[in-house]
C-alpha cells in the first residue's frame, strides 16, 4: 500500500526549490536539486517524511541547485545524477558566473569540494524509478547545455506540502521543470554555454506535449500548471509560434 508525498521547500539565499518525492510505506525518498542550506534542510525533511534517501537528482549543475550535493552525498552515501552536459559546472560552479573558481569561497562563501565518486550520469529518454515512483528523464539545453527535467508518472492524489504551492495534491504527471520553465516566465540564457533557440525548441518538445492538468513544480517560484503556463506564458507562446 504506497503512502506517498512530495514535500517543496525554497532554499538559500535564491531561494532555488528543493523536492523530496517519498514513500512511507517503502521507506524511501529522492531528492531533487538541494541548494544553499540543503545540508541542514534536507535531513530534516527525510525526517519528516521518516524516509531514508535513494538519491540526489539535479535538473542542472547552476550552484543555486548542487550548493548542498557535497556535504548530502557523502553523509547520506546516495548517487548523484546529473547529465554529462553539464559536469564542467559540477567540475567549476564558478563558470557559470564567467569567474576564476577561487572566487566561490571569497564571493559565495563556499569551498567546492565536488564528491565525485557518487556521481552518476542521466541521460535523455531514461526511465529512473526511486520511492517507487517511475521518474522519465527529458534532456532540455538552453539553460545549461545539461539541463533535464523529471516527469514523476502516476502521482494522481498525492499529498503536497509546499509553502508557495496553491496544490495540495498532485497531478497523475508532475514535471519537475528545474529552471526550464517557472509560472510566467522561463529561465535564464544569458548565462555561459545558455541558448535561446535551444530553450525554445526544449520548451517546445517537453512541457507543450503533456497535458493541461499537468502540475509543474519548477526550479524558483510557485506551482503552477501546463494549461496555465499554455494560456498565460508569453515565452512559451513565443516558442510555439516560431517553432510549430
């Protein structure tokens, strides 16, 4: 009998969102994208669910998003997947600023020590199943040249506790967008290695296909839904009228 959740919580100075997807019955849960404070939050949020980590996933290698991946990965000894795309931010957070890495302890106060060994690579098409829930890996460049989403499958009534969320249950999909698309805008492609054609046609090829009730917990902000961000997301009616 699966007692599933989701627990939301903005983290850090960015206030970059962090997911847990747990199973009470199972025990387990996957975390998604822990960012600055992670290494305090995300124990407690475990806790909270009474579930042990399978996993860290990551929609992409910005700091706002791995801040917390060293200290999580080896205290709770989980792999950590992240596409190849993007492993030069997990080699140097610091890039995407377009800095010398050893400003990242002067600027941000932080000294990346990236645990390697329980990186794992994700790639485009893959199927990930943790928590008992089947997680579909979509590659979406444009933010990062790695960016992927996760379209958790057969949530239908879950419960959600998410401080900026209005849902409180989820969808029977739930994308989680990363920084692919927020309610009302979508993310940055000014940073390096970023591409507006390639956030376009990612927009155009994940989030327009699924269906409207499709409930999108993204990177930075509140919930919000496909049919929403169809009817009301100026870039992503830019997308769709250039790109079908």
């Amino acid at each position: 009998m699966s007692d599933r959740f989701v627990l939301g919580m903005p983290l850090g100075r960015w206030q970059t969102n962090c997911y847990l997807i747990g199973d009470r019955e199972l025990g387990t849960g996957v975390v998604v994208d822990p960012g600055e404070h992670g290494e305090q939050q995300v124990p407690a949020m475990l806790e909270a669910g009474d579930v042990r980590c399978e996993a860290i996933l990551l929609t992409h290698g910005h700091l706002d998003h791995v801040w917390a991946v060293p200290a999580l990965a080896r205290s709770l000894d989980v792999p950590v997947l992240l596409h190849p795309d993007d492993r030069w931010l997990w080699d140097d957070p610091a890039a995407a600023f377009g800095m010398p890495s050893e400003l990242l302890a002067s600027q941000f106060g932080l000294d990346w020590d990236p645990p390697t060994d329980h990186l794992d690579d994700v790639r485009d098409g893959q199927t990930l199943s943790f928590a008992g829930v089947d997680l579909a890996v979509a590659h979406n460049p444009g933010h990062t040249p790695g960016h992927v989403t996760y379209l958790a499958r057969q949530l239908a009534g879950t419960p959600i506790t998410f401080p900026l969320g209005d849902a409180d249950e989820a969808s029977d999909d739930v994308l989680f967008s990363g920084d692919l698309v927020f309610a009302g805008s979508i993310g940055r492609t000014d940073f390096p290695r970023g591409s507006m054609d390639q956030m376009y046609r990612s927009l155009v090829d994940t989030v327009l296909p699924l269906e409207d009730g499709t409930l999108i917990l993204s990177g930075h902000g509140p919930d919000t839904t496909v049919g929403e961000e169809r009817r009301s997301n100026p870039s992503l009616q830019d997308a769709a009228a250039r790109l079908r």
